[in-house]
C-alpha cells in the first residue's frame, strides 16, 4: 500500500497546502501528516470534504507520496511541482522549482 497526504489550495490566495500533524493546513508538503492505511485515508478524505465545505480550501485531494530517507515525494509530476513550486521565475517570492525534486 502507498502513503498518502491530503493537499489543496488556500481559498484566499490560491497557494498550495498539505494537512499536517495539528490539522493546520502547512505550505510545506515536508509537515505533511503522512497517512499508511485504508481508515487513515478515508479520515483524510473526511477532513478535506469539511474545509472545502467550510470554505477554507478548495482543489482537495489525496495523493500518493513516497518517503525516502525522511524526505515526502509525491509519485506523480503535477504534485512534485505543486510542492515546489512554478517550474520557471514566476513573481518576486516565488523561487523556480528544484529540478531534481521534480525529476522523473
């Protein structure tokens, strides 16, 4: 079975955030609350359905991540880049994603 986090967009500013330990919503995938099975998943899912009823997220999802010497990978492309940001100079405050993070 694959880890699992539950990541989505900022209602206010769009920024991309992951569910963390304390049920805050972090703009670090690496404070990620990591999920390992079926029942934690379906928690996840229910929390994400609440904040985007609550109108504090909106985009929400589960997405499989891979940990590897305790850093969190996410398996699919979209993700990576999510993590790290925009792949090219986007505005002042947003750095160009690492290339080898969202290698392939």
């Amino acid at each position: 079975m694959v880890d699992k986090v539950l990541t989505a967009n900022r209602l206010t500013d769009g920024v991309s955030v992951w569910l963390n330990a304390a049920g805050e919503w972090a703009t670090s995938l690496q404070e990620a609350l990591v999920a390992r099975h079926a029942e934690a998943f379906a928690a996840l899912e229910e929390i994400g359905r609440k904040a985007y009823a609550d109108n504090k997220v909106v985009d929400v999802n589960l997405i499989e991540v891979q940990e590897t010497d305790g850093i969190l990978w996410p398996l699919r492309l979209r993700e990576r880049i999510r993590a790290q940001g925009p792949t090219m100079a986007y505005a002042p405050g947003y750095a160009p994603a690492d290339p080898e993070f969202i290698a392939v």
